[in-house]
C-alpha cells in the first residue's frame, strides 16, 4: 500500500535537512546546477535571439553558466546576438548568479515562514563564508540591500551621462542598469557590441563601473564588518577583523602593482595605450588593473597586449577577489596568508603573525589546498583545450585562467573555440563559482575523525 503524500513529502523534507546538514555544498552545487539548467532553457526559444533562429544547444548553456557564474565570458555577442528577451535573461541570471542561490532560498524561506530555519542558515552560510550562523540573517539583509543601493548608484550616475551622450530615455535606463548589475556582480557582460571602448576616455563612466566592481569584488563579510565598525563610531578601530583588514591591504596592493605593471608594459604599445592621450592611458591604465579581480570589462582590445601582459594579468585574475564576493579566484587572504607564511618562515617565526593576531596552522593548510586544487584545474584544463584546439598555450591559459575565476576577460578565441572546448570552459566556469573548497567539501563522502595518531617524522623538505 503507497504511503500518504504528507507522509512521503515529510521524508523528501527530512532527507534534504540531513543532506544540508551534513553536506551543504553538495546542495549547493546541486541547486546551482538547477538554475543553469533553467536558464539555458530560458536562452533555447527562437524568440531569445535577434533572429528568430533558436540558439544552439552548446551556445544557450555556455551563456547561461557564464551568467550564471558571473564570469563574461561569451561566444557571441551580448548585444546583437541575443533579442531584448535574451538580454533580460542574461542580466536576470547575473542577479541570480551575484545573490547566490542558497541567499535566494533563505529570502524565500523568510518570506513564508518569517525567519530563517537551521537548514537555511548552514547553506547560506556555506557559501558567504559567515563566520557563524547567528550572523547570517544580518549577512542576508545586508547582501540585498548593499548590493540593490550599490547597482542602482552605479546606474543612477551612469544615467544622465548617457543621456548626455544622446541615448534616448529608455535606452539610457537600460544601458545604466545593465552595466550597475554587471559591474557590481563582477559579471562584465556588456549590452553593446561595442562595448566599454568608446567610453575609454570617459571618466563619467570608466570610473562608476571601475568601484562598483572593486566593491563587489571585496565580499559581504567584509561589507558587513565595515558597516558594523562603522555603527560603532569611536571604537571603530577594534571591530575591523583580521579577515577585512587583509581583504582591503591586499586587495589595494595588487591594485597599485597591477596597475603599474600593465601601464608599464602597454604605454607604448600602439594597438592598445599606445595610441591613447595620456589621461585616457591613465584611466585605461587604472581600469585594467581593476578588471583581473574578476570584473572582466575592458576599454581596449586585450587580445592585442604584449605576450607578459597576458601572464600578468593571468596572475592577477587567478588570485581573484575577496572571499564571499561575487568574484571568483582563489581569494587574496589565500594570497595573503601564503605569503604571510613565507614570510614567517623566511624570519624564522614559528608562529604566522600579522596586526597584533596569529594566524592559525588550519588556516595555512587551507590555503595550500586551494592554490593546489586551482592551479591543478587550470593546469588539466590547458592541457585539454590545446589537444582539443590549435592555439597556443598563451592564448589557452589566459582563457582558462578567466573561466576559472569567472573574471570574462578574453584574447578572443572564445567563439572559435570547438564545442568540446566550450563544454569544458562551461564546467571551468562552473567550478570556479561553487569554490575549489566547496567542491571538495561536495565530493567528500564522510568526514575523517581519526582517534589514533602516528609519530612524527620530518621530512626533508626543498
């Protein structure tokens, strides 16, 4: 005899509770999954493209995932492949994508039951990376308000200087909006064909677009301490974390590096600030150093840089933005605590100390795991793609590079690519999102609690 439907729901209920217990990025990729899923379905009508024609299967899903994801990666081009339906999908999965699916879930968790449950919170505090489950709620506030004021400053700005620029009302709002939600998302998709390239010199919005991506590429927790600090008034200095205070000094030092080697190494290139004025080579200057974080907009061709550009800004883009942000990467407090311990071991320390704190030995191995697990996905991901293609290396891993951080930056061998490669770049981009440490936290079939330790032993090391 079946069992009631209550009865069966009530299991499906507790199954999915006991999974997202024990395995929350399991769920979360799982879910994550599903909204690519809906989105390709979104982009495969006839009505989704300019002409009429349904969009093959491979270029639906490719475009979908880098939505998504928030990578800005394309195989054709945003603004004149897709129809006004297409786009809207495109800067609706970018909100998705930005938010994060377990966020949405617990919004609408709350918005039934009027709070937050157990399950709800270990998800979404999986993938904000909160630092405990009573700060979730705040976090979620936070991460819509913040990001809703932060896109629509940046379209409001943007707004009146494109009417300026003799765009109508409706085509302005569009535009203002569209490059408010990509830009603090760190999606770098673009309505135009054109792009952000005859906007080069343009401060009025170069400079919008630049802060709405550094912004968005600093994380929620570090959005959510600064307020906190703030509220605070006087005692301001004591509430800022350690976790904020590395995010900001390492994301402004490899803002200012960036910037000086790229400017450096492009000045005189005529194909791409060579032939610019010198304030658009400062602001262009100063944009490319900001897009590697995972923005993924550009006022030049980047497939014109020198050869070391491209493995500068192949550096910049792996190390990424904050943790908890909409950029992608191995994170800079992976950086930061990587060199933090070479610089401890460097001066002999045995503890890694840094502003009055000592950063924990977990901490460290952590960090090892995912430059190891990052630089292993782009190492197997090159291989893959120049068996599967005939270009070279630099073009390849400059491509992989930017998949795997969701950054969007491109030499412009994407739409050439094969279907395989396409395919391949859309689990890159894929992996990229969900976080080296939650697909392993995903693919774990068990945590190992070991009651017997053996004896140690040291290794000859170097």
């Amino acid at each position: 005899m079946a069992r009631p439907l209550h009865d069966r729901t009530r299991t499906l209920r507790e199954w999915v509770d006991r999974t997202a217990r024990h395995y929350p990025a399991r769920v979360a990729m799982t879910v994550f999954a599903a909204v690519v899923s809906i989105f390709t379905l979104l982009l495969l009508p006839p009505w989704a493209t300019a002409s009429g024609r349904p969009a093959p299967f491979v270029d639906a899903l490719f475009t979908a995932t880098s939505a998504v994801c928030v990578t800005g990666l394309v195989v054709e081009d945003t603004g004149t492949y897709w129809s006004e339906y297409g786009r809207v999908v495109i800067l609706l999965g970018i909100k998705v994508g930005g938010l994060g699916v377990m966020t949405i879930a617990s919004l609408v968790g709350l918005a039934v039951s009027r709070r937050i449950g157990l399950t709800q919170k270990l998800l979404t505090a999986s993938e904000t990376k909160s630092t405990g489950l009573g700060q979730v709620g705040d976090l979620i506030r936070l991460i819509v308000v913040v990001s809703l004021s932060i896109e629509l400053a940046v379209a409001f700005i943007l707004l009146p200087r494109f009417l300026a620029l003799g765009e109508s009302l409706g085509q302005s709002a569009w535009h203002a909006l569209f490059y408010g939600v990509s830009a603090f998302n760190n999606a770098g998709f673009v309505p135009t064909a054109e792009g952000l390239v005859p906007y080069a010199s343009d401060w009025f919005v170069v400079v919008p677009i630049a802060l709405g991506v550094f912004i968005g590429s600093l994380g929620f927790p570090v959005m959510l301490n600064l307020l906190q600090a703030r509220r605070a008034g006087k005692r301001w200095r004591r509430l800022i974390t350690l976790h904020t205070k590395l995010t900001l000094t390492t994301s402004a030092g490899l803002f200012v590096a960036g910037g000086l080697v790229i400017g450096a190494m492009e000045w005189g290139n005529p194909a791409t600030l060579g032939a610019q004025d010198l304030h658009t080579k400062v602001l262009s200057t100063i944009f490319a150093s900001v897009m590697p974080r995972s923005g993924g907009f550009s006022t030049f061709d980047v497939g014109q840089m020198h050869g070391e550009t491209w493995l500068v800004t192949d550096a910049l883009m792996f190390v990424g933005g904050g943790s908890a942000s909409t950029a992608g990467g191995i994170k800079v407090t992976t950086l930061a605590v990587m060199l933090l311990a070479i610089l401890a071991e460097a001066r002999g320390d045995r503890d890694i100390d840094v502003y009055g704190r000592r950063i924990p030995r977990d901490s460290l191995r952590l960090s090892i795991a995912v430059v190891f697990i990052g630089a292993t996905m782009v190492l197997v991901s090159c291989v893959a793609l120049v068996r599967m293609t005939e270009f070279s290396l630099a073009p390849i891993l400059f491509e992989v590079i930017s998949a795997f951080a969701t950054v969007g930056l491109s030499t412009g061998i994407t739409p050439d690519l094969p279907v395989g490669a396409k395919f391949w770049l859309c689990g890159l981009m894929f992996l990229g999102r969900i976080g080296t440490i939650s697909v392993l936290g995903a693919l774990a079939l068990r945590d190992r609690r070991r009651v017997i330790r053996f004896p140690e032993e040291r290794p000859i090391i170097g």
